[in-house]
C-alpha cells in the first residue's frame, strides 16, 4: 500500500482529484496517510475532514527557522509513514533539509509547461497572467519531482492546453486545472504507485 502525504496551502482542487482517482479505483494500492496545510481554515483541510483524511497545521511561521520546520515536516511524514509527498497548491518554499529525506520522493503540480513560466514569482494566478501576457498558444501543466533547484526537477508528465482569445487569467486557470492538473497529477501518482517511473541522470522516465 503505498501512502502519500498530500502538502496543500489553499482550495485543494488537486488534492480532491487526488482523493476521487483513489476512491474510484484509478489510483490503486494507494491511500492519502495525511494532509498537511500551511495555513488554517482552508477548503483543503476540510475535503480532508469530508473522506477522513488526517489534516494538520504546520506553518513555517510556527517555527525558529527553516530548519526547524524542516525538522516538524519530517516527524509528521515519518509518524504518517509517508512513502510520497505530494505538492499540491502548496505555496510553502520546501526546506532542502525535506528534499534531502525524500529524493525523487516528492512530486509537484506546476500550472505551466516547464521551463516555461516558472520559478521565483511564478505561481497561481501569476502564471497564467504572465501566459497571457506573453501571447503564447500553448500552455498547460507539469508535474515533476522536487530538487533543490525550483520547479527544475526530473518532469514526470506535462499536458498541453489551448489559450483561447478572450482568455483571462482566472478562465485560462480554470481550463488549465480542469483539462490538465486534475488528469495528469492522478496520473502520475498512479504511475508512482505502479512502480512505472525511473530516474536516469535527473530525467524521468515512464515504463509500461
Ligand atoms: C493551482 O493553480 C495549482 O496549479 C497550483 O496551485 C493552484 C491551486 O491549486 N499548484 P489547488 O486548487 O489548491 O489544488
């Protein structure tokens, strides 16, 4: 059974797509040993709360530095018995200390095709503002594992998404969540759990 630690910061869109992949049986062998928030009284917390789920606070403000919260991240996911950490809206800068413990053990949804629109600054609603800006066609979602460098981790899966005239940020978001995040970061879960991913000199590859 594999079990994975969901990190979270806000509506848990990705985590409720997480949570209805295993409860349909997509996701196989798998089960969502915790979610852990960074912020109180978010939407996350309660889809939790709604299947189950554990929820816990834990704020890098709560903590005397990075090294320290580094240090209550890892007791929660070690005490859950996490096998993998997923990032999933998580808004929260991940301590090198976590990546150092769970080394292609930690997956992320970027609302982009990296290496495009990423990195410091780039996140939520700024994606996609940035998107528009820019007059691309295509954008999409990505997910990857977490290195120490941002959003440069071994990409698992990407899925392209049309922009369409008359997109605005917040209608380019939706179309990205719903016709991308919600599909390709169940998928890789599943191929996670599937034993199906591999990672050869920081590029990862899918078996089968
Ligand atoms: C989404 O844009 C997601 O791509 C990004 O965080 C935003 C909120 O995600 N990682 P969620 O609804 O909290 O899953």
């Amino acid at each position: 059974m594999l079990k994975i630690a969901v990190l979270v910061s806000g509506g848990g869109t990705n985590l409720q797509a997480l949570i209805d992949a295993i409860e349909s049986g997509y996701i196989k062998d798998t089960r969502i040993c915790a979610v852990i928030s960074n912020n109180e009284g978010v939407k996350s917390l309660e889809r939790a709360a709604k299947h189950g789920i554990p929820g816990v606070v834990i704020s890098p403000k709560s903590y005397d530095g990075t090294a320290a919260f580094a240090d209550a991240m890892i007791k929660e996911l070690e005490d859950k018995e996490a096998d993998l950490v997923v990032l999933a809206g998580y808004l929260v800068k991940v301590p090198e200390e976590l990546i150092r413990a769970y080394p292609n053990r930690i997956m992320n949804i970027h609302p982009a095709l990296i290496p495009s629109f990423c990195g410091k600054g780039f996140y939520g609603l700024k994606v996609h503002d940035a998107v528009l800006k820019r007059g691309v066609k295509l954008t999409g979602a990505t997910v990857h594992f977490v290195n120490e460098d941002l959003d440069a981790g071994p990409i698992i899966i990407q899925k392209a998404v049309a922009v369409k005239k008359g997109d605005t940020p917040e209608i380019l978001q939706r179309r990205v969540m719903e016709e991308a995040e919600w599909k390709i970061l169940p998928e890789a879960v599943k191929l996670y759990a599937e034993g199906r991913i591999e990672v050869i000199d920081n590029i990862a590859y899918v078996n089968g």
